[in-house]
C-alpha cells in the first residue's frame, strides 16, 4: 500500500475532533476524558489524528513539502490507535493508523530520514535488536531454565523473548516467571537464544518496510525450522507485529501466535496451572496499546468504497486481548480489579510506543505519568501490565516523579499464586 491509496480516509476527515477524545458514552470524568497523548501534550492540531491526515493530504497534493517540522510531527505519535479506535464510532470509513503508518514509510522512501531513528536503525543492523546489545547474549535470560534450544531440537511450543525482555535485566524475573509458569505446567517449550532477533515492529513503524519484511522472514523461517505449532510471547509489540504487521505486509507465521496471557489463561482453563495462593493486593490493569485495540488481526485490504465495508472487515479496537490477562487476574485469590476509567480499547497509551521513547523521552514520561495519576486515582496499590515497553516506562516515571507505587508483571503475580514464588 502507499499514502495515495489513503487519499479518500484523508480527505473523508469531517474535522470533527471526535479522534482527540475518549467517546462520549465511555467518558467518566473530564479529567480522564482525552485519548490522545500527541494532542494533550503539544496542543495543536497537526499533532491529533485529524491533523496528521489533514498533512498527508496536503504532502500528497504537493501543497506541503516533509520538511523538518513535519517530521518532527509525524514522528511525535505512539501509534496508539486511539484516535482510529474513537473516529471509528462516527466514521467508520476511516483508518487513521493506517495513515499514520503510510505517512512514516513515506518519508523513509522519500529519502527524508529522522536523524533520532538512526540508533535504532543501526542497532538492528548490528546486533538484530533495537537496543543496541549484543546478539551473542540474546538467550542469557533463560540460563538455569530447562528450555530447549531450538536450533538443535523440536519443540511444541516456540517462546519469543523480544528485544526488551531479553536485554533489560530489570525485568528478566518477569520474563522468567512466565516461561516457569509454562515449564511447570508441562509445556514442550523452546527458545531460538541468540539466534532470536527483533520480530522487526519497531522499524515498520519507523517507516522501514524493506527492514521489516526482512525480519518477518527470518522469523517465519525459525519457526518452520523449531517445528512448533504455536509461537506464545510476552511482548505486546511482538504480539501486534505477528497479527497485524506481518499479515500486513503479506506474511503469516506458519502456527497459531499467542499472547503469554493467553496461553497462560488456557492452561488455568485446563487445569495445568493451579492459581491458589492468595495475593493480598489492590491492583489496576493497564491494557498495552499493541494487546488491546493494535493486535487485532489483519483483516485484509477493502479496495472498494469504505462505506460499503462490511463490519467485519473494519478495525475497530474491540478485538484485541483484553479478557485473558483480566481473567488471570481475577482468578488469583484475595487479588482484587480496580479498573481505571479509560481501559480496554479505550485504554491511554502508556508513551513508549511508536519509537517515541528514544526520540522524545519527555513527551513519552509525560504520556505515562498520567496514565499513573489514573492509575494511583482508582485507589489501587499498584499497576500491572503485561508487556515489557509498558512496564520499562511506567518504572522509570515512578523513579522521576517519586510517586510511592508499584508496576507488576502480570506473570510476577501468577507465579507467587502458583506457589512457585514466595512473594512479589
Ligand atoms: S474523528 Fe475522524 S472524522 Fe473526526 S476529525 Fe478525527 S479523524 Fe476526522
Ligand atoms: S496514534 Fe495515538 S498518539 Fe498518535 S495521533 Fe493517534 S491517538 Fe494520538
């Protein structure tokens, strides 16, 4: 796809600013009331969805060049997808993260580059992850875990590690909880270690296709290889890269791809996994962008007039991952759910998305700070999530502010009502 098949979404846009807010009949507080991060933090419209289609649309009819400031703009956006997921309920003719995505590609082929990216860009050039580590270290995590090395045995099950989990020793326990989870319960599980690379998310949201097409086939391949027929990670980017991105780009992942959530709910379904220790907590649920209302499955391209879309094919936020880490949650005992005002596909994004973390930490600490004021706000103890970019940010904003309350891993949680830990 290229922006000009986008040019009916961009000039469709009613200007009616329904993308900068949570809807209506969702709304429980003007405080809690926004959706988008991009807007609330800048104030200017170019930065909402509205706006950003508003320049694509300008570029596309040579009326505006990509010059820094609108760069700058284009790349000052988590791609949450909230403003899609709310323009939705009025225009559901529209796919503003689409565009969003187009319009990034487009400066890539464009030949206009965001010097702040290159890190990134050249990290994955080094090391195949986007921090920068080296690949030779990428399976140190699971040392002492009895894993299979699927670059020397079969495996049922192929667990992905991300770049994020598997470098960032902060939340190696996390990691590792999930996979003893799995291991306890059974489970013929396999790692690639250091032959893992980055599922290449972060650069198709960069704008870098070539790059990205390039990790989906690697990674389509080490899964024909392991022999696996499913693929369970506890990344949510990684998550959305495989339903989304890749069916996006044209290729599928030859297994059934899961979120740790979902799996880990379906071995609690079959009995595998027994969650009986009480946690005495108060805990919120934050939904990552990329398990919510990002990670819903690719639908296909409608090429037709998007009035006449079927429901069915229309991307509206409401079929991403958002019971299975709830039902964990609630299915440990004497932990109780204090739900935030905007959650499931209304959820505020936590600010690392996007790329934003490394180009605009500011911007990015502010997003999480006030998903914390909302979280702190529902008189919980603590924050639980289930991805590692959400979890990494909303630590390191607690740290800046000082603010006296806890981020958890979802599997930390589960793993102490499994009997395995003995507390968090
Ligand atoms: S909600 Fe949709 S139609 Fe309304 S301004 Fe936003 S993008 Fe345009
Ligand atoms: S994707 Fe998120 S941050 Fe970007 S414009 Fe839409 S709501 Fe705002």
């Amino acid at each position: 796809m290229a922006l000009s098949d986008y040019q009916r979404d961009m000039e469709g846009c009613s200007r009616c600013s329904s993308c900068k807010w949570v809807p209506y009949i969702q709304m429980k507080s003007a405080r809690f009331a926004k959706n988008c991060p991009a807007i609330c933090y800048h104030n200017f419209h170019a930065y909402s969805g509205s706006g950003r289609m508003i320049m694509g649309l300008s570029i596309l009819r040579n009326r505006s060049e990509l010059s820094e400031e609108v760069k700058d703009i284009l790349y000052r956006c988590q791609l949450c997808g909230a403003c899609d997921t709310a323009c939705k309920l009025y225009r559901d003719d529209i796919d503003i993260t689409e565009v969003l995505l187009e319009l990034r590609s487009f400066c890539v082929e464009s030949g206009q580059l965001v010097l702040e990216n290159m890190a990134v860009i050249d990290a994955l050039k080094q090391e195949d992850n986007v921090l920068g580590e080296p690949k030779s270290k990428r399976g140190d995590w699971a040392v002492g875990l009895d894993v299979k090395d699927v670059s020397v045995e079969k495996a049922g099950v192929l667990f992905h590690a991300g770049c994020r989990y598997s470098y960032d020793t902060d939340l190696r326990d996390s990691l590792r909880a999930g996979v003893q989870l799995m291991l306890n319960s059974g489970v013929d599980l396999g790692i690639a270690g250091k032959d893992e690379s980055c599922c290449g998310g972060r650069v198709y949201e960069l704008g870098y296709r070539g790059e990205a097409e390039n990790y989906a086939d690697d990674m389509i391949s080490r899964v024909k290889a392991s022999g696996a027929d499913t693929i369970v990670t506890a990344c949510a980017d990684g998550y959305a890269a495989f339903k989304y991105l890749y069916p996006r780009m044209g290729k599928e992942l030859p297994c059934e791809v899961l979120h740790l959530t979902q799996f880990l709910e379906r071995l609690v379904k079959d009995g595998k996994l027994k969650l009986r220790d009480a946690v005495p907590l108060n805990v919120t649920y934050h939904d990552p962008c990329h398990l919510g209302r990002m990670s819903e499955p690719f639908l296909g391209q409608w090429d037709g007039n998007k009035l006449e879309r079927p429901m069915s094919m229309k991307r509206t936020g409401r079929k991403g991952i958002y019971d299975a880490p709830r039902n964990l949650l609630t299915s440990i005992p004497g932990l109780r759910l204090l739900e935030m005002e905007r959650i499931r596909e209304y959820s505020w994004c936590c600010g690392a998305g996007g790329g934003v973390y490394d180009t605009n930490p500011e911007f990015a600490l502010w997003t999480a700070r006030e998903r914390l004021e909302e979280a702190v706000s529902t008189g919980a103890e603590a924050i639980v999530t289930a991805c590692p970019w959400c979890e990494r940010i909303f630590r390191d904003s607690l740290e800046e502010t000082g603010i006296d309350f806890k981020v958890y891993d979802l599997a930390d949680l589960a793993l102490v009502s499994a009997g395995i830990l003995a507390r968090v």
